[in-house]
C-alpha cells in the first residue's frame, strides 16, 4: 500500500508556509496532515478487515455471484439513514454549543480567543 502521509505533508507544508510563513503554522499543518493519513490508514485497515471477514462468513467470491447492484442500493438508503441521524447529532451539539458561547460568539459567529479561553470567576 503506498505512503500518502508524505504527500499530506509536503501539501500542507507548502500550503501552510505560503499562508502563515511560521513555524507554529507549519508544525500545526503538519500535524493536522498527519491525522489526516493516520485516518486514511484506520479506513484502509477497516476495508481489508470487512473484507476478510466478509470472505470468511460467505466464502471468498461469493460477490460474483451475488446482485452487489441491489446490495449497494439498499446500503446507500442505509447510509442515507446515516446522514440523517448524523446530521440530528450534529444539530444537537451545535445548540448544545451555542448555549456555552459567550453573547458576541453567539452574534458574530466568531469568538475571540481570549474570551473562550479566559477564565470565568464565580
């Protein structure tokens, strides 16, 4: 299997240095890119995994004998449940977000970084 995370790298590496010009913006670059190939590694992984067990539990050709056209179909209205409930998740924590931001966040959409990382005293 080729290595990307070089690729992720000097992309981000250039893209970064371009941008920002310093140090910190390469290293957060860089390692940002390396989350990125570790990802694409951990589906890689995954994909070589369903596949044997997949191999295993009904034999190592059965999908040439099998309709994948109609199996596709119906996991892509599976995986349109997905999104669905995927976006709910995602709904509930932007609101559950909201109600922690500090009134201009909630205004502006921006935050100041002071302000979110200050301490509050009681």
């Amino acid at each position: 299997m080729p290595d990307i995370t070089d690729d992720f790298k000097r992309q981000a590496d250039e893209e970064h240095m371009t941008i920002r010009g310093s140090a910190k913006a390469e290293e957060a670059a860089l390692s940002f890119a390396q989350i990125i190939a570790d990802l694409s590694v951990e589906y890689d992984e995954m994909s070589i995994t369903r596949h044997g067990l997949g191999a295993e539990k009904y034999g190592p050709g059965k999908f040439l004998v099998v309709d994948t056209i109609q199996e596709a179909l119906e996991e892509i209205v599976d995986l349109g449940n997905y999104v669905r409930y995927t976006f709910i998740k995602l709904r509930l924590l932007q609101e559950s977000i909201a109600q922690s931001l500090p009134p201009e966040g909630l205004e502006t959409g921006f935050i100041k970084a002071k302000t979110a990382t200050s301490v509050k005293e009681k």
